[in-house]
C-alpha cells in the first residue's frame, strides 16, 4: 500500500458503536480513507448502515455476516464492534484468514482472559496484521494532557489514581445483551476495562491483586428477557495493587446522571497531584511545595478533532493514531496493543471474581501464569 492509497475500511457490526465509527471514519475522508463494506446480522443495523452511506456519498456493499465480508477481499482495515461475546470468534476468523486485515477491536478485546490469551498468541504469528484494541479513552484532551503531565515528572513518581465514573445506566443495545455478564464480561471488564487501563498507564506498573465491592442496587431490577433479570452491576468500589507499590481506585456509580462531570481522574505522585475532568474538559495540577494557591488550571484541547461524537474527539483521535501504524507499514506500532486489551480485561475478571468470592483477587489467579504479562 503507497503512502497516497486510499485506505478501504470494512466494519462488522452496524449498532452504536459501528455507526460511530462509520461517521469518524467519514470526518478522516481527506486523509485518504473510506468505508467501502460492513457487515451486521441484524436487519434494521444494516439499513442504518446504508442511510449513512447515501447521506456520505460512500458505495457500500453490505454483508449478513463477517466471514463473508472478509472473504469478499474489499477492504485492507477492519473494525470490530460488535457485542462482547462476539469478538473472539470474529477476531480468530480476521487473523486466520489467508488475507491481511488491520483491525481496531472495540473494547473489551475479549470476555475472558482465556481468549484474550488465545487472539494474543494466534496475532504473533501474523505480523503482517496490526491490532489494536479501542481503549479510546486515552486519547479525551483531559486525560490525555493528564498523561503528559504524569509523564513529564511534573507530580514525581506516581502513588497513587483515583477515578470515578458517575454516569447514567447501560443503554439498550441490539436484542438486549448488554444486560447480562455472560455476553458482556460483567460491568467490570466490559465498561471498566478503559479505566483499568488508564490506571496501568499512570503508574507504569503492572497489577497484582484486585479488591472489589459491588452489586446491583437500582437499574435494570424490573427488567426480564427471555425469563431472566438482568445480572450486570450498576455500582462498584475497585482497589489495584500494582507491583511497584502503587494503587488504584474505581468508584462507578451508573445512576448518577445528577453529575456535572462523568469522569474525574485523580494522579498523585510523591511531589505534585494531577486532575482531570469529562466533559467539563478542565486539568488542574500543582506541586506540593507550591500548594493550594499555586493550582494551575489548563482547558484541554485538540485542533486535531473534526467531530467530537459520543466520546468527546478520543474515537476521532483513535482512528487518525491508528491510520499513522497502517501506513507506517511496520514502523510504527499500534498504541493500545493486545498485551492492553488482556491486562485490562484481567483486572475487570478479577474485580468480577473479587465481588463473588468477597476476598482479594491475585492476578495470577485471572492470568493463570505470571508470564502472560509483560513488562509496562
């Protein structure tokens, strides 16, 4: 693929998110992309698919399922983005097909850490195909300036994260699925995951052990599909203990649409605290030694975004990085790879287990050997 090639983009799975990505995808145009096939097997998806492709001026063949998408040999890029417990199987047909397919996943990259591990050894052996997973969340203005100023050394060496997640409930999804962990992972690992992830970020560590309290207290108790009531947690408390000494703490809370803010990210290290703020998009940071009255109070930006969407520029942001792997064409390499997408799933399974089981969880436990992590 030249440089000045255009880059033909398939997307399996036509819900929310995939239409997310379609729009992006469609602000990303003068760098040379489109949208050429998608893939969904629900009727009333694939019509919204098409609505979009007229409204874009973009041809689009649609298919009823993945296999046949990937076989039609159409596009060089995949995105994944269809329910959880869909992933493994589509992402283990995309790295074994005999065509290369660069693939963005949606978070998480798996419901367990066992096919987490599975794509993780089968993509070794494909280097010709880059992965990355969508923890876009790395790239909101806020957090990602928080992240500059933690790796600056502006605060000193990190101690301790606090994020807190107050938003409102799961939103119906296509049949419903989002409301049971058997589909979704559990709330810890399917919502969660991002944060998870970010934590890992800021402390530059990997985890050891999880403790979690958590139960469903107010959303979804009057619901029934199919005979069952929903089974996904609405609010938790999640400490990570990370090798280095450091730690990490969650407090999700989905029905708290009363918030100014959804996410408040908290990064203290041994000489200076870091906050971030969504959607406020406000970061504030100071010294210890300058204290209260030298706070400093940063609007956070990117010229880069062209559509905000659902995730305030972060999804823009991630498909613009990983346009820059693809066409670095092996020198540059993905920046959520699949060793994030396994620890980050790994701490939302132990978070889960810890709740049931009521005790700390070891990683090694979730992990079931210390090797599968690699060094941060």
């Amino acid at each position: 693929m030249a440089a000045n090639d255009t880059v033909k983009y398939g997307i399996i799975g036509m819900g929310m998110m995939g239409r997310e990505h379609f729009i992006n995808l469609h602000h990303l145009r003068s760098q040379g992309v489109s949208v050429v096939c998608i893939a969904d097997p629900h009727l009333q998806s694939r019509q919204q698919a098409l609505k979009l492709a007229n409204a874009f001026d973009w041809p689009l063949k649609v298919f009823p399922g993945h296999q046949e998408l990937l076989d039609s040999g159409l596009c060089d890029v995949v995105v994944v983005s269809t329910p959880n417990m869909t992933h493994y199987q589509i992402l283990m047909a995309i790295i074994n097909h005999p065509k290369p397919h660069h693939v963005l996943v949606e978070k998480p990259l798996c419901t367990t850490v066992a096919d987490c591990k599975k794509v993780v050894d089968a993509a070794r052996k494909r280097p010709d195909i880059l992965v990355q997973v969508g923890l876009e969340y790395r790239y909101m203005p806020p957090v990602a300036k928080l992240i500059d100023i933690v790796k600056s050394g502006s605060i000193g060496q990190v101690k301790m994260v606090a994020i807190r997640e107050h938003r409102f409930p799961f939103l119906v999804k296509v049949n419903d699925w989002n409301r049971f962990n058997e589909n979704t992972g559990g709330t810890l690992v399917e919502k969660c995951c991002h944060f998870f992830d970010l934590m890992r970020l800021f402390v530059g560590s990997n985890p050891m052990r999880v403790m979690a309290s958590g139960a469903v207290d107010v959303n979804h108790k009057d619901e029934m599909y199919n005979g069952k009531v929903p089974d996904i947690i609405d609010n938790a408390y999640v400490i990570v203990e990370f090798e280095n000494g450091s730690r990490g703490m969650l407090d999700l809370c989905m029905f708290a649409e009363g918030s100014k803010n959804e996410q408040e990210i908290v990064v203290v290290g041994n000489t200076g605290k870091g906050e971030a703020f969504v959607p406020e998009s406000i970061v504030r940071f100071a010294t210890r030694e300058a204290g209260r009255e030298d706070v400093q109070t940063l609007k956070a930006e990117d010229d880069r975004i062209k559509y905000e969407g659902l995730h305030h520029g972060s999804s823009y942001l991630e498909h613009l990085n990983f346009l820059s792997a693809i066409r670095a064409k092996g020198a540059k390499v993905p920046a959520v790879d699949l060793q994030d997408g396994l620890i980050s799933v790994a701490i939302g399974v132990a978070a889960q287990l810890s709740i049931e089981k009521g005790r700390f969880i070891a990683i090694e436990e979730v992990m079931e050997e210390l090797n599968c992590i690699a060094s941060a």
